[in-house]
C-alpha cells in the first residue's frame, strides 16, 4: 500500500528539548512538505522540499529544521527556538514540484506534538 | 500573495439536507483550488480539484464544486447529507512552487 506514514502519532517533550518528527513516503513523489494546523488557523506551511538535496523555508520556518537527504524521507525537527511548538504536524507529498504542476498534495496521519 | 476566506467557521446541517460551503480566493493568475476533508486527529484527504476546463467539478462522496471566476468563489456543494460527512473542510489555492495556501476551514456538524 502506498502512501506517507508519520511517527508517533503522539509525542510529549519537555520545553528546551529538540525534537524530530518523522515522515517517510513511498509513493516515489519527488516533493514533500511540512504544515502545522494550530485551531482556527488552518493550515500554515513551514518547511517544503522539491528535491533530494534541496529544500525552502516556507511562511513559519523561524525555530523549526528539515534535511532532505533521500527522496522517501523528510523528517522535521522542532528546536528549542519554536516559541510555541505544542500544535498538530501534517506531512504531505506531491508528485512533482515547481514547474510541472500543478499537483494534488497527499497527506500523512499527522503528529500532535505537546511541549509541556 | 495567495490568500483564500472560508466565511463560515461552523455550519450545522440536517442529516439529508443540502450543503454548500463557501469559499473565496484571491490570485493574480489562474487559480488552482482543491477541496480538503478532515476527521478529527486525522489527516487531510482531497475531496475534489479544479485546474482547468469545466467550472463544475464532481469529487469523491458526493460532493462537487463550482469555480466561478467573477466572483473569486469556489464554493462545495452537496445535495444530500450523511452522518459521516460531519468533519473539517479545507479550501486552498496553489501558488507558485506548488506552495498551498489554506482557508481557516469550516467545521461541519450533522445533526440526526
């Protein structure tokens, strides 16, 4: 069964830890991306990759990191920098990025992620 | 910049009436625009997409959505409603780079 799988489901930290997130697809989409849904904001996009190797800050990108070292992956970490990380963290993929959409973005399970 | 207005943030229905939830967006260009579903803890999966073409689109459970350009709305529509439709809706118009821009979404409330 193809699709994106996120891990944990649920994740409780203490505040100043670092934590990572994980998301692993293998729809073999070459883009992938990171949201986090807060109540009454929708959706807000923090980090985005359109390649192995390679990806941008999105619109809330301040105190959060990516890596994009193999296509499947692109697991997010949270710093001690995120001033307010307890939120809800969607991990989505798309065929391809930039210049051959548009493509409907599939999304994961999502983490919720406490910061206490 | 992108920007999309779900107006409603709560919207209560019978079960076996219609629905129609609104959205409006603003994009300089064409405009590519989906409807996302939500259950609750859960992720988002695509009810239905407009890219091109016909201004009536038809998507999975039922639902279709019309694209009218004159008025910035491309609003979801169901005829007949089911206990299991109760769940957050999302619209979002695509931008540049693929990049999503998302409504503040409409919680749907079914009522037997």
């Amino acid at each position: 069964d193809g699709g994106i799988t996120q891990s944990p489901k649920y994740l409780f930290r203490k505040e100043g830890q670092n934590v990572t997130l994980s998301c692993e697809q293998n729809l073999n989409h070459d883009a992938m991306y990171w949201y986090r849904q807060d109540p009454g904001q929708g959706l807000r996009l923090i980090y985005y990759s359109q390649i192995v190797n390679d990806f941008q800050k999105g619109d809330i990108a301040e105190g959060y990191s990516v890596s994009r070292e193999k296509k499947e992956s692109f697991p997010l970490t949270v710093t001690s920098a995120q001033k307010n990380p307890t939120a809800f963290y969607l991990c989505a993929s798309s065929i391809a990025g930039g210049f051959y959409g548009p493509y409907e973005q599939y999304f994961g399970p999502g983490t919720r992620l406490t910061v206490t | 910049a992108q920007s999309v207005t779900q107006p409603d943030i709560h919207i209560t229905v019978s079960e076996g009436a219609s629905l129609e939830l609104r959205c409006n967006y603003s994009y300089g260009a064409t405009p590519y625009l989906f409807w996302y579903v939500q259950s609750p803890g859960q992720g988002l999966q695509l009810l239905l997409k407009y890219f091109s073409g016909d201004t009536l689109v038809q998507g999975i459970k039922g639902f279709e959505a019309e694209f009218k350009r004159s008025q910035s709305s491309f609003n979801l529509r169901k005829p007949s409603v089911h206990w299991s439709d109760a769940a957050e809706y999302f619209c979002a118009v695509e931008g540049s780079g693929d990049k999503l821009t998302f409504g503040t979404g409409t919680r749907l409330a079914v009522r037997p």
